[in-house]
C-alpha cells in the first residue's frame, strides 16, 4: 500500500515561517537596542557588527531591514510604545482621582519605564537626534502623540473643573521639552535628586501649567 503523503505546513521546529521571522527581526532589534543604547552608539555600528550581536548573517539582516536607519526607526517607536503603555497603566492605576493624583501616577509610570534602561533613554534623546530628515519627522511625530496625550488630560481635567480653560497645545509642547531634558539630565548625573523628587518637580509643574495664578475652580 502506499504510503500517504502529509500535506506541509510551513513549520520547522515547531514554528512557522511567520514566527521565525518575528524573532529574526527581535533579535536584530535586541541587538541594536545594545548597540545604539551602548557603546559604540549607532553611528559607529556597522551592519556586520548589529548581525553578528544578533547572532545572525548579513543576508540575514537585509531580508529583514533595507538599512541601520530602519532598525533605529523601530526601535525609537518601540520604546515610545513601552513608555506609552506605561503611561496608561499608571493613569489607569487613579482612574476616578483627581488631575494631580492621576498626574502623578502616569508620570511615574513613564519615568521608571524610561529610566529604567538607559538604553532607551539614549536612543530617545540622542541617538535619534540629526540622524536624517525622515527620522526628525518620526521624532516629532511621536512628540506630537505625548502632546495629544498630555492635551487629553487638560481637557478631561477641564471638564471636570480641575483647570483653567483654554488651548494647551503650546503648554504641552513646552511640558514634554522639560520632561525630556529633566529626565535626560537626571539619568546622566547632572541633576542630583532621587526619581521621584524629579517626578514630583514635574508633576508641580505640569499643574501649574494647568492651575496658573489667580484662576479658582468655578464653584458648583
């Protein structure tokens, strides 16, 4: 009799081709984040350099990645993705409290996720910065996202009488540079302070930004 023949399904060690590629690409990600976070830093990467840290070839590498620029644009998303998730989980944490207990929550949140591998932070703040045209407009773009989020929030705060009304797209703009450049200085040394203390400064001042001088709740 003869034997029946088994249709293929694409797996090899018990994975699909799908699957092997996802992982190929993390790995190449993995290995950048050391690279570009570390020591040499990515404009002194070369690709046989970010293949042989993944533990994979250079064919390798072109079947998943055009350039070096490629894995750094997917990774500084990578790690604005980390940081946002942090962010939600932490407003999540006060849903229902108030704009200063829900600032302080999300801030938190981000600066422990950002802080917590300085690899990040130096893929973030300096890594990605004068790299290409293409790579401002993600940097900014990403930027425009934490505006959107930090606008959200004025506006939730607003309704809820916590704030002052009005456009806080320039505020918030101004809020993310110092939260870049505190958070920057810190993980460098420069500024002396335990994280929290760092949080709190930004937590006091994003709600001046949203409580200025002379402006009292409307009362009920």
């Amino acid at each position: 009799m003869a034997g029946r023949l088994r249709a293929p399904t694409g797996r090899y060690g018990g994975r699909t081709a799908e699957e092997r590629k996802t992982e190929r690409r993390q790995r190449f990600l993995d290995a950048g984040l050391g690279l570009f976070g570390d020591d040499p830093g990515y404009r002194a990467t070369t690709v046989a350099a970010l293949s042989e840290a993944a533990g994979l070839s250079t064919r390798q590498f072109y079947e998943e990645f055009r350039t070096l620029e490629d894995v750094l644009a997917a990774l500084h998303l990578q790690v604005n993705d980390w940081a946002e998730e942090a962010a939600l989980s932490g407003l999540a944490e006060a849903d229902g409290q108030g704009i200063a207990e829900r600032a302080t929550a999300a801030f938190r949140a981000y600066a422990a996720n950002v802080t917590g591998d300085p690899r990040r932070l130096r893929i973030t703040f300096v890594e990605i910065i004068g790299v290409s045209p293409r790579l401002e407009r993600q940097r900014l773009a990403r930027r425009a996202r934490w505006i959107e989020f930090i606008c959200a929030e004025a506006a939730a705060a607003v309704e809820r009488g916590e704030a002052a009304p009005r456009d806080y797209r320039v505020a918030a703009a101004a809020f993310i540079g110092s939260v870049n450049g505190l958070l920057h200085d810190w993980s460098s040394g420069w500024v002396e302070a335990s994280l929290d203390e760092v949080v709190d400064e930004l937590v006091g001042l994003l709600l001046g930004i949203l409580r200025p001088a002379g402006w009292r709740p409307a009362e009920a």
